[in-house]
C-alpha cells in the first residue's frame, strides 16, 4: 500500500474522530473514503431502482429505504 501524505483540516479531523468514534487518523480517513463509495453505489442504485440493489449491503439497503 502506498504511502500517501495529507494536509487535513485538524477541526474536520477531530470532529470527525468525535462522532465516529475511531482513534487513529488512519482509520478515520478510510471510513470516509468508504462513506463516499456506498454513498455512489447508493445514488446508481436509487437511479436504476433495482439492477444494482444486490450488491448492496443490509444497511446500505436500509439507508435507500430511509432516504427515498
């Protein structure tokens, strides 16, 4: 894996490491890359509404549910 360094914002950081409740910058940052690849696959499947929701996690399932 490549190493790869980052300027983040310390606020975002630290609020972010609050409210997910994740200790290390490391995990923290995979996370949100992995928020932003559901919240994709999320979107494709709300526009092709079917074809692409089994491959969709419970949860992801849940959260399209709830948000329409």
């Amino acid at each position: 894996m490549p190493r790869t360094t980052l300027e983040i914002d310390d606020r975002l950081l630290s609020e972010a490491k609050k409210a997910s409740g994740i200790k290390t910058t490391k995990k923290v940052v995979d996370e949100g890359l992995k928020m932003i690849i559901r919240q994709k696959k999320l979107k494709s499947a709300a526009l092709q509404r079917g074809s692409e929701l089994s491959g969709l996690t419970h949860e992801e399932l849940g959260l399209l549910r709830k948000n329409g």
